[in-house]
C-alpha cells in the first residue's frame, strides 16, 4: 500500500524526509522532485516505475528497495547502502553512485549513461554487462573478475580502475579512457578499443586477441605477456 503520510506531506509542499524511518514504504509510479531522503531509513522500499529528479538519497538505507523501470535524473546516492537493491532497467543520468558497494545489486538493462561511479566498487553487480554505461564516470572503480561482455562502455572514464581478470570481450570501448588502469588478465577478446586511451595501464598477461586496436595509444603500457596481434600492438604503441 502506498504510503499516504508521505503523499499527503509532499502534495503539502514538504521536502525534507532526511532521517525519516520510512522502510516498506511504496513510492511505484510516483513523480517526487527536489527532496531529501538524507540519511533515511528506506530498506525494502518501492521505488519501482517512479520518476526520480533531484533527489538527495545519500548516506540512506535503501537495502533490497526496488528501483526498477525507475527514471532518475541528477540524483545523489553517494555513500548510500544498497546491498540487494534492484536497479534494473532503471534509465539514470547524471546521477551520483560515488563511493558505494553495491553488493548483490542486480543493474541489468539499466542505462546509466554520464553517471558518476567513481570509487565504487562492482564486482558483485549482477547484469552490469548488459547495461549501457557510455560517457560514465568510473574513476578508480572496482571491477576486479567483473562479467562485462558485450558491455557498452563507449567514451567511459576508467581511468585507473581495476579490471583485473575481468572479461571484456567484444565490448564497446572506442574512446574509452583507460589510463593507469589494472587491466592485469582480462579477457579483450574482440574488444573494440578503437581510440582508446591505455597509457600507462597494466595489460600484464591480457588476453587482446582480435581486439581493435586502431588509433588505440598504449604508450608506456605494460604489455608483458599479453595475448594478440604482435604487429597490431606495436603500432598502438608507437602511435
């Protein structure tokens, strides 16, 4: 049942429910703006179908809430707790994911373009490679042993992430910045890096067959033991 105390409060102009316990409360289909849910107690809670814009989530509980089908729009998550949380099919941009563990959250079809993950740490989000991450922000992320097949990381911002053992084959990395990022094992089968920036990663024993590397630089990349076309990273080294 939907939470009327809240819907009653927020048609009478209140904004602020930081702090609040409101757990197993239903927001489905709702549009809220501009509020604060700072610091809230939203565990189980139901955002599923909403329209989220400008909505300062940061340091809340949001334990197994659903977002699902949710549309979110400059919202801030930054040092929420969102272990079990279904973020799937959610279309979110411009949103703030910084710093989080996003333990068991299944993100799977979520379209999280220009978002910002830096310093979040993945390796436990399910569906991560079927969603569209292009232009995200993924500074020093943690991606360690990450499924991201297929993943559309177009023009995303890696720079010194940690991908190790991570499988990327066939994603989409053209323009992808990669600089100074652990990259040590992965799998970039079929990868296309084209104009990739990987100076100064760690490619060490990187399996890069197939990968498109054209107009990718990888100067000052440590190569060693990587797997691919010898004559195709020599000239992504030199260029």
């Amino acid at each position: 049942m939907r939470n009327m105390w809240f819907q009653q409060a927020y048609d009478q102009g209140q904004r602020d429910f930081a702090g609040r316990g409101m757990a197993r409360s239903t927001f489905g289909g709702l549009r809220i703006s501009k509020t604060s849910f700072s610091n809230a107690d939203l565990e189980r809670s139901d955002f599923s179908n909403s329209v989220l814009l400008d909505i300062d989530f940061s340091g809340a509980n949001l334990t197994r809430v659903s977002f699902w089908g949710a549309s979110m729009s400059r919202c801030n998550l930054r040092g929420a707790s969102t272990e079990g949380a279904d973020i799937s099919d959610v279309t979110a941009r411009d949103s703030d994911f910084r710093d989080i563990r996003l333990a068991g959250v299944d993100m799977t079809r979520s379209h999280l373009e220009s978002c910002d993950l830096t310093g979040a740490d993945l390796r436990d989000v399910a569906g991560l490679h079927a969603a569209q991450l292009a232009l995200a922000k993924l500074t020093g992320a943690i991606l360690e042993g990450q499924y991201l097949a297929g993943a559309k990381l177009r023009m995303a911002n890696l720079q010194g992430a940690d991908l190790r053992g991570a499988d990327l084959s066939f994603a989409d990395l053209r323009n992808a910045d990669l600089r100074g990022a652990d990259l040590s094992g992965a799998r970039l089968f079929a990868a296309d890096l084209t104009r990739a920036d990987l100076r100064q990663a760690v490619c060490a024993g990187a399996d890069l067959t197939e990968a498109n590397l054209d107009r990718a630089n990888l100067a000052g990349a440590d190569l060693s033991d990587v797997v691919g076309s010898p004559a195709a990273l020599a000239a992504a080294v030199q260029g």
